[in-house]
RNA sequence: GGGCGGAUAGUUCAGCUGGUUAGAACGCUUGAUUUACAUUCAAGAGGUCACAGGUUCGACUCCUGUUCCGCCCACCA
C-alpha cells in the first residue's frame, strides 16, 4: 500500500477521472428498452457565456439527478448544447471589431457573420469545457447548438408551419425598441424598473379661442410631436363640451382633434391626454379605434427624424425633451413639472430604455398557442417544484400578447419571407396613406411569400424582384423548440426517430425563475404544438444566487465569486456539496467564498475516513456483499451501523426523488461523520483485526460512496477505486437497494441508550474539569434486570469512548458515595470523584437540574389533567405523555436521593 | 396597482402532512491530541420562533390582520 497523504487533494484526481469517465463512454446514452428512460436537456449557456454561480448551481442539480438516476439503471440522457443568444454574442463581436475602429456596417453582413462564427469557433466552447470542470456528465457527443445546421432547419419548418396556420403574423404595432441595440425586443426582453421623472402639463391652445387652452399631463413631453389627438372621457363632465373640437398642436403648429375615448382615467393628471399613436401602446389603440394617423417622430436610433420641427431634427430624445420644454416654456405653455416615479422599460442585454415605437414585424399569436400549454400544467401533467410556480405561470398564461420575434440584428436563424420588391413598395405606400384601422399585415397582398427557398418569382405579380427579408428570429425563437430538435428533429432517419420516441418527453427540466416566461412556456407551447406531448413532466426551479447581502452576482457590480476559483481553492466536490447543502428548495441562495469551507472540511473528512480503514483493511477478507454477510453479524456496533445505513439510504433515496437535495446532502453526512465516524469507527478500533469489522467497515464505507456519488462524483470515484470493488468505475454500479430486513430498532435503541451515557459521562468530565488521560471509574445502576443485560455485555464501548477504568452495571448497588451524578430514563450514573469533586457545587448542579425537570414535569402533568387532551388527543401522543411523566417523576426522584447523599 | 417569497441562536439557514425539552453550520467559551483527520475531537453558552388576534386538547407549523425586507408581473399618460 503506498502512502496516502493526509490531505485530500482535488486537483489530482479530478481531471484524472473525469477523463477516465470520458475514455470509457460512462455518459453515453443510448435506446434501451429493457429500461426506462431519463432525460433532461440542459438549459443551453449561451455561446458567449462564462461560468457563475447561478450555472454552477443549476448544472450541480442536474448531474446530481442525472448520476442519480444512471446509478438507479435507466438509460440516462443529458442532452448537452449550446445557445447562439443573438443580441449577446452579436454585441461581444461588435465591441471585438469595434477596437480596430470598425462598425458591423463597415463590414457588411456576410463578412459579419463571418467574424461570429469564427468567434464562436474559438470561445464557444469554452462554457463547455467549464461544464466538464464542474463534473457533468452529459453525452458530450450529442452536443447541440442552436444554429447547427439541422437544428436550423428545424426553426425554419417551425415558422413556416405557423405561419400557414396564421399562428405567425406580420403587423404593424407598437414594440419594444432598444436604440442601443437597434432592435425590436419581446415584452419579456424589455424589463421595467422604477425610473425618477416628471410629469409635465402642458397646455394645448384651443382652435379659434385666444388665450384658450386645454392642458395635458405627460411623462414623455418630447412625443408630442407625434401627437395627432387630444383625448376625454366621454363621460367627464368638465370636458365634454370640448369633444368635437381641435387644438392647435404647439411647435408643430397642427390642427388636431379632441375626441372622446372610455380608456381615459379621467382622475389621472388632468384627465385630457395627449395621443401619440406611434410612440405609446395605448395611443395605438386609441387610434385603432378611432382611425387616427400615426405620426413616427423618432429615427433607430431615438433622435428625433424628419417628421419633427427642424429645430428638433437629429437631437436625442432626452435633448429633444429639453428643448421642447424650454421652447414650450418661453411660449407660456407649460403649466407646471412636478417629481414622478414610474415604471420603464429596459433591454435586457444592454439595459437603455426601451422605445415604444410603431414597425412592422412579425408576430406569433400566443393566445391560440397557449391553450395547450395551459391545460397540461392545469391538470399537473407537468408539475412545478416548488408548486408555488404553477400560479405564477398560469397567471402569466392568462394574458398573453402577441410575440414578437423579428430582430433587427444579423447574428441568428434569417426569418424565411421573401418580398417581393415591387409590391411590397406598393403595399407600404399604400398602407401609409392610410389612417390606422388595423395592424395585422396581409401577406398576399404586400407581396410576402413565406418558404424556406428563394421562390424566385412573386405570386402576386410574377415579378422575379425577391429578397429575403432582412430580418433574424428572436433566439427564444429556436431555444423553444430544444426538448426535441436537439434529436434531430424534423429531419429524422430511422435512429433519431427511435432516440426521439425513446426520450421525449424528458423528466425534468431543472431552471430558475427567471426564464420560466422566457423558455419554459415556450417549451411547453411548442412541445404541444409539434409533438403532440409535454416536453417535460417535471419542472424544478430553483432560487437565484446572490451575494451575501442578497444582491444578484453580476459582473458589472463585482461581486460574483467565480466557481472556477472555488474549484481551485476548494475542490469541485467541495463547491458541489456547499452549494447543494444551500439550497433549500426554491429558496434563494445566498453566498460568501467561507461557505465552501463546509464542503471542503467534509471531503476531508471522508477521505481521512477511507484513509484510516484502507491502512486497516486486510483486503483478502473482505466479503462482496454487505446483505448476505449482515445476517450473521452478531456485534452490536456492526449491527447498528448497518441498520443506521439503511435508514440513510431510504431517506437519501427518498430525498433526491422528491428534488430535496440540501436534505439528501445533510442526511448522508450527518450520517459519514456523525454515525460512522464518530462512534462507528471509533468503536470498530477495537476489533479492527475481526472478519465482522474488517467486512462492515469496508462494506459500509463502499455504499455510502455510492450515495454520495452524485453529490460529489471526484472524491467518491477516487476512494472508490482504492478499495476493494467490483465494476469499472463507481458511477457505473447500482445505486444500493433498501434492506428492510436490516433495519434494526432494538440495535438503534440500544446505541443509543449508550451513547446517552457515554454523553452524560463525558459531560460530568467536562463541569469536574477532569484531563481526559485520567480515567475515571463509574457505577451504573439500571432499573430493571433486561437492561442491565442489554448494557453490561457493551459496557466496553463506554469504557473505550468516555474513557472509563472500571465499570459495573447492575440493577442493585449501594450508592458511591461523594459522587457526580447523571440521570437517564431508567439509569443512573455515578461517577466517585472523592478529593475532586465540590459537593455543594455539585449539589447546585443537581437542584438545578431537578428545577428544570420540575417544570417540565409540570407541564406533562397539566396536560394530563385536562380532559379535552385526554378525550381528542390520539392514543399515542397521550400514551406518550404518560411515559414523559412517569421519566420526569422519575427522574427528580432519583436526583433527590442523590442530593440526600451529600 | 396585482401577485409571490422571507422574518427562527451573534451570523447564514433547516424545521416536509400541527404532538417529547425547536436543530445544523459558522462564530464564541472551555478543554483535548504520538496512535485516520486541527480542514480534528469533546463539552458548553446562546432562541418571547417579527408583532397582534383567531382556530385547536395542543401552534414555529394552520387562518386573519399589521410591520419590515426581497422578488416578479402590469400599456394609467
């Protein structure tokens, strides 16, 4: 045997394993129908992604489940891949071109996408590669990416599909437009914060009366320009007489209409709005309703264009704001600025505010969509854990509004509409003459041909003029469909079909909260809509990292904690158990570098263990099989260690099945190092030479590593492979089966009674300050005969861990006199300390314990008297206090007789 | 405006369907150590379970309300 160091030293053996684990293909998963299946597909990182916490977290809970149920004997898939997260990685490539001074324009789109693609060629992978840091075990050759060629395909069939059952739609509508990034976004991309303004009223000079004015309230007084009404309640009294009359928009110097709309709160402001079609979602359909133009008074890049007053042309809108207020000061229209709070919207990638801004784009209508998705979590066909979350995503499903995903970027799945030039032209022009009755865009009619090829000629007017449409699907537009186009779908051959039937649904998806809006309706959405079946049948959610003031990790504010870092420091296995032992379920998690410590210490622990016993074991006597060798186990330790096993099996087992994972972790150290550490082999020293020790320790410590293998796969694997085993690696053996049969509660109870002892004997060492290398002799006196039977065969286990001399245990003795007194159910503990022992100290001690237990005597006793405890209490929580009280009585008196001893 | 989560030891948190004297980790105090591990071992101190009502034989746990923190959703300009 060589010598193993006394430190567990991560670095040298997690890279080694995880390569052993790779070399033998142990995360492959192939159709099996002897078995079951279970899959979960990872939450694809985007390409751009680097590891946090929040991916160390989720990803730990997943290979958790995954090693779990692998060991269990299903035919285990974790799906692997990547995201192409357009805007993300679309932005990191511009800022890379913009260092030698160039902007995407300069460049041109096909030489653009060239630079990503080699971008993502060169640091794609590197999430990936951070993911193997952390020990997942996905079947890494699966690896998927989002803009893979056939994954492509897949988006595209998507689109078309839905978009001949006019469930995609082109219209023009208000969206979210982020200036920076000069894209449209979704509603879930556009995030509101709190923003500190003012609202502003303004007067608006009534049409034909001098000095006549209507007065406006508005947050955004820079979109007046765009005005082309003025608004009343119909059903306010004050300004009803104005409906049907014109203003006179100020700077603009434009005639608009006042008119009468129920949507005004005629108790907000003034209760007169101004409205702004092009530049507000409520304006929009306002106008809708009452066929008002709408007026676009900003470019891309939110500086006022050329529908705006010279003056203002090309002035930012937050420039154009002052100016307009100074301007509509110096002509006496502004009323008065009071503070404003309100809520804003925010991209999500770069966090300027959002731009509501009339465009065209397309649409999918989630309304139709969400039918089926509603149902299958109404019903728990797919569960949430915590199910608090059904609520929220029932709630969200409730109103849902059309998706937009149209961006105006170049990094991802080009949408598959061709225009046809001349109609198109046609159509606009048209279309803008209009006022607005509608937003949705008639496709035949603008001359809009949806296909995956170049149709080559439009089917309007035969014109060979096509172009595709410049635009590119929002990436949740193809992250959707992930559950099954990472199979291959719709393109299948006859073993992706197999593999696609096999596996999906998956069981679980693991994510946070944050994306349940984003990818997991969605995911359900389309699962629903092409496969006909949920895409999952349980949904885990799991809480946020913060720091350790509750914040969010993020780089911008410098307070993540790198789980690379941990790695290095700590060991994977001991970030992996840290972080798990954190999480209770659901809640969010909050983080300080010290709180790897725990970990840390743990996996030393179990590798001073396993050190210990290898240096013991004899390793020709082991036996392969805990099972049939318990039965003949006569020791009570070994009895008792086994049966604690069991118990810990059936809790972890039951833990990890129920998404419980900071109680499987806590149950098996709790059950490592207080149970088996502690007394087990502490007591096991003393016949480490006998085959029944030599065969529990080795057995006991080779079923515990299984366990803990999914927990923490490095440190497990490694002792694993220095002891005696059967099998190639530990992620390959079965997962232990429960032994009902060695559960063994006469063993507990009695370790445990002796372990009582031992604990009240260590306490009277520690009042009497006695050095631990001076023995002590101690008496026992017991209550009844089967007891001192049961005790006096163990009485050396509390000689060895209480380091006693002499010991006796009987049910009749003389009570010792100037002794240290311990009382337990039914026992007595004497402890003769003559010369050391301060009787009126110890006297003290005594009547302070009889005190306490007086008062809980007390309590029990007032319990049994009340006769509605008596008559409603279950038999067994009444039997219970009977025995409570009669322990109690017990007790004081024996400490009483004790007292009189002194 | 709507919804959700949290408030338990000095600190960070467990405590699942109500039932013995409310637990852990870290920190603290005291002590130990040639004999697996100081990333250790033993003992100990430390809690009006946010507050006020209610339901119940019995409430940290269930209900109602209040306060304080945090989060999510929302087109009232």
């Amino acid at each position: 045997m060589t010598e193993i160091p006394s430190k567990y030293n991560p670095q040298e053996c997690e890279d080694k394993w995880y390569s052993f684990w790779e070399e033998h293909n142990f995360f492959h998963a192939e159709v099996d129908s002897r078995r079951k299946p279970y899959c979960i597909v990872i939450p694809p990182p985007n390409v751009t992604g680097i590891l946090h916490m929040g991916h160390a977290l989720n990803n730990t809970i997943q290979d958790i489940l995954i090693r779990f149920r692998r060991m269990q004997g299903y035919s285990t898939l974790w799906m692997p891949g990547t995201d192409h997260a357009g805007i993300a990685t679309q932005n990191v490539v511009e800022k890379e071109i913009a260092q030698e001074g160039l902007g995407r324009q300069d460049l041109g789109r096909e030489e653009f996408l060239e630079k990503v693609w080699l971008w993502k060629e060169k640091y794609g992978s590197t999430i990936i590669n951070q993911l193997k840091k952390l020990g997942c075990s996905c079947d890494w050759e699966r690896t998927r990416f989002t803009m893979d060629d056939g994954y492509s395909v897949a988006v595209s069939e998507v689109f078309i599909e839905l978009a001949k059952k006019n469930l995609i739609y082109k219209a023009n509508y208000i969206i979210n437009w982020c200036p920076r990034c000069q894209t449209a976004l979704s509603d879930e991309e556009s995030q509101h914060k709190d923003v500190k303004g003012f609202l502003y009223y303004l007067r608006y000079p009534l049409k034909g009366e001098e000095n006549k004015y209507v007065t406006v309230a508005t947050t955004r007084p820079e979109t007046m320009l765009g005005d082309t009404a003025v608004a009343v309640n119909p059903k306010d009294k004050r300004y009803n007489k104005l409906i049907g009359r014109s203003v006179i928009l100020p700077l603009v110097e434009e005639e608009i209409p006042i008119i009468a709309d129920s949507a005004i709160d005629p108790k907000f402001g003034t209760g007169i709005v101004k409205v702004t079609p092009a530049h507000d979602p409520n304006d929009f359909e306002i106008a809708i309703r009452h066929k008002l133009p709408a007026k676009i008074v900003m470019n891309d890049d939110a500086t006022m264009n050329k529908n705006a007053p010279l003056d203002y042309q090309d002035m930012d809108r937050f420039e154009a704001r002052e100016a307009i207020i100074e301007d509509l000061k110096e002509r006496g229209l502004v009323q008065k600025i009071v503070d404003y709070e309100h809520s804003v919207g925010h991209c999500y990638r770069c966090h300027t505010m959002v731009e509501p801004y009339l465009s065209e784009q397309w649409f999918v209508d989630m309304k139709r969509l969400g039918l089926a998705a509603e149902e299958v979590v109404k019903k728990n066909k797919i569960k949430f854990h915590p199910p608090r979350w059904k609520k929220v995503y029932l709630n969200w499903m409730r109103d849902l509004r059309g998706w937009c995903i149209s961006r105006q970027i170049w990094w991802g799945h080009r949408i598959p509409a061709w225009y046809c030039e001349d109609c198109k032209t046609a159509y606009d022009k048209m279309r803008k003459s209009e006022v607005i009755a509608s937003e949705r865009i008639n496709l035949a009619d603008a001359g809009i041909v949806i296909s995956q090829e170049n149709p080559k000629f439009c089917t309007k007017c035969g014109g060979s003029n096509m172009k595709q449409d410049e635009d590119v699907l929002d990436t949740w537009f193809s992250s959707w469909l992930w559950p099954f186009a990472t199979f291959g779908w719709p393109v299948l051959g006859k073993k992706e079909e197999e593999e696609l039937n096999y596996f999906y649904p998956t069981q679980v998806l693991v994510t946070a909260q944050e994306i349940i809006f984003f990818w997991v309706a969605r995911m359900i959405m389309a699962g629903m809509y092409f496969m006909k079946e949920i895409p999952f049948s349980d949904v885990y959610i799991h809480g946020t990292v913060r720091d350790i003031t509750g914040t969010k990790m993020s780089k911008s504010l410098g307070n993540i904690i790198d789980p690379l870092d941990i790695i290095d420091q700590y060991g994977c296995d001991a970030l992996r158990f840290s972080i798990i032992s954190l999480v209770a379920t659901g809640q969010d998690v909050f983080l300080s570098k010290e709180k790897f410590g725990s970990g840390r210490n743990f996996a030393n622990k179990i590798w001073n263990a396993s050190r210990y016993i290898l240096s013991n074991l004899d390793q020709g006597r082991v036996s392969p099989s805990l099972e049939s060798f318990a039965r003949e186990v006569k020791d009570l330790k070994e009895r008792w260690i086994i049966s604690r096993y069991y118990q810990t099996l059936d809790a972890a087992t039951r833990a990890l099945e129920n998404f419980r994972f900071n109680d499987a972790a806590r149950i098996i150290y709790e059950f490592f190092w207080h149970e088996f550490c502690d007394w087990y082999i502490e007591l096991a020293k003393s016949t480490i030479d006998t085959k029944e020790t030599q065969v529990v320790l080795h057995q006991i410590l080779e079923k515990t590593l299984r366990i803990l293998h999914p927990i923490m796969p490095y440190i497990t694997e490694d002792i694993w492979q220095r002891i005696p085993h059967q099998g190639k690696s530990i992620m390959a053996t079965i997962w232990p089966e429960m032994q009902k049969k060695l559960v063994d509660k006469k063993a507990d109870n009695q370790m445990k009674t002796i372990i009582a002892c031992i604990g009240a004997i260590r306490n009277i060492r520690s009042v009497w300050q006695i050095e631990q290398s001076k023995e002590i002799n101690v008496k026992i006196r017991v209550a009844q005969k089967s007891l001192e039977n049961s005790l006096a065969p163990q009485a050396s286990y509390i000689q060895r861990l209480a380091k006693v001399g002499t010991i006796e245990v009987k049910k009749a003795f003389k009570r010792p006199k100037l002794s240290a007194v311990a009382v337990l159910p039914d026992i007595e503990i004497f402890v003769p300390l003559e010369g050391i022992i301060d009787v009126k100290k110890e006297a003290t001690r005594l009547k302070q314990k009889i005190k306490e237990l007086e008062s809980l005597l007390k309590n029990t006793e007032a319990r049994l008297k009340n006769k509605q405890f008596l008559k409603k209490a279950p038999v067994e929580v009444v039997a219970q206090t009977k025995e409570k009280k009669k322990e109690y009585k017990d007790s004081i008196k024996k400490l009483k007789d004790s007292l009189k001893g002194f």
